[in-house]
C-alpha cells in the first residue's frame, strides 16, 4: 500500500477529514518552499500537493500563474522539485507529497526516468493536469512499477462514462474540481458539488477530496461536509506572493496561520 492510500485510509476510517494544500515549488523565491512546507504539516496538513512550475500552466488562476512566474525566475525545475522533496525527507517520512503539474516537463524527463527519479527522492504521486486517461497507460505503467499513485482530476462536466474510465486508472484519491473554471474562481456551488459527489461516489473506493474555489474556513467546511476532504491552493499562493518581500519563515508563519483555521474549520464537522 502506498503512502498515500495508507494515510488517506486510516483517516477515511477514522472519519477525519483529509486535508490537501497545494503551493508552488520555489515560490516567491525557492528558500521559503521547505519551510513552508514543514510548517503546513504542523497545522495540520495531510497531503502536500507541490506545484512544479511551468510556463503554460493552463487550468490555473491568475494567482496561481503569478506564482508559477515567479518560481521560473528563480530557475526552479522539475529536477530541482525532485532534489526539494528529497530534502523534506530527511526529516519527513510520514507525510505523502504530490507532484501538480504538466506533462511536458514529465515526458522531457522521460516517464521511466521520471517514475524512478521520484520514487528515490521520496515523491508518492504524480498529477498530470493535461494528461487525459486515454494518453496515460504507458505513463501509469511506469509509475505503477514505482509504487506512485496516479491521480485524477474529475471536473462538473465528467460524465459518469468518462468518471468511470478515471476511476479505473486513479490511485490513491480523486481530486474533484468543484466549479467549472480555473482554479481560484469564485462562484462554488456547494448544492451542485453535493450530487456530482453522490454520482462519483458511487463509482470508486478511492477518497475523493474536493479543491478549485474553497478560500477559507466557511467554504472548506461546507464542502467537507460532503466530502472527504478538501484542497487548498490559491489562497495559499496569494498570501506567500504578497510577502515576498519577508523571511521564509514568517511566510510559513502566515501559511500556517489559514492552514490552520481551515483544519480547525473541518475539524467542527
């Protein structure tokens, strides 16, 4: 059992709510990441979701482009994601770390390479925005071969044919997109979230946590309620932009600060 689906089990069955928050590897400059990173867990994080930055990163935001601008600046690549996460091992086995990112840079790297390189670095999954199932064998398989989970995007327009096809190639947990959009768009609809939920619950065994939209503790306890977790991003990323100016560690500070009004918020539940 991988790292993930050992996590995500003990607290899928404990009725704890699982908490994902993704931010961008080198962002606002590349010192402030591992702190942050650290310091998200101690507030309670479950998953980390570690953006490696790209050029064309097409289902984000503004705020999330800006924070992917801002990592290239600093020269921040996939290997360099890879040498990062091998870091936050050395005093970090328990928590599993996620791969957000875009297939180009993973197929430059070639997927063997990759699935190897990452597996040894201490990565626990990979998810490929861009890389649809029908695209994804010969890449699971390597990553399958790695112990890696492959995760899924599920969007309000995924048909129950379509979610069926993800399901079957997902490990580890979904990630339902709440709204259609970008991420950090406004306009959550908790009603409709509720039934595409029920209509893909029904499909899969695998958690399936919720992000795209939720900005604060209100938000992310409404959707909790419904599902089995949440994840956390731009909200994320605007705050560490805005302090780009400060130490890596009152960064973390202020991240850790909404981490943990968010963990406290689905908690209540």
């Amino acid at each position: 059992m991988s790292r993930i689906s050992q996590h995500l089990s003990q607290a899928k069955a404990s009725g704890k709510k699982i908490l994902v928050a993704y931010i961008v590897n080198g962002d606002p400059y590349p010192q402030a990441t591992l702190t942050t990173m650290h310091a998200m867990v101690e507030q309670g994080v479950d998953v980390i979701e570690l953006g490696v930055p790209f050029s064309d990163p097409m289902a984000e935001g503004p705020v999330i482009q800006k924070g992917h601008e801002r990592a290239l600046e600093h020269g921040i690549s996939l290997k360099g994601t890879l040498e990062l996460v091998r870091e936050f091992r050395k005093t970090n086995d328990t928590t599993p770390v996620v791969l957000m990112g875009y297939a180009n840079p993973v197929e430059r790297f070639g997927y063997a390479e990759f699935a190897l390189a990452a597996s040894g670095a201490g990565v626990d999954g990979l998810l490929t925005v861009d890389l649809p199932p029908e695209e994804v064998s010969v890449l699971k398989s390597e990553l399958d071969s790695c112990g890696l989970d492959n995760i899924f995007l599920l969007a309000p327009t995924t048909t129950l044919e379509r979610a069926k096809k993800v399901a079957a190639h997902a490990s580890g947990f979904l990630y339902y997109v709440s709204l259609k959009g970008v991420t950090g768009a406004g306009h959550l609809d908790v009603d409709a979230v509720k039934t595409k939920l029920a209509e893909f619950g029904q499909l899969t065994d695998l958690p399936v946590c919720v992000g795209f939209g939720i900005k604060d503790p209100q938000t992310a306890k409404a959707v909790s309620a419904l599902a089995d977790g949440v994840v956390i991003g731009s909200v994320l990323v605007d705050k560490m932009g805005a302090m780009a100016d400060k130490t890596a560690d009152e960064i973390a500070a202020a991240v850790g600060d909404i981490v943990s009004g968010i963990r406290v918020a689905i908690d209540s539940i």
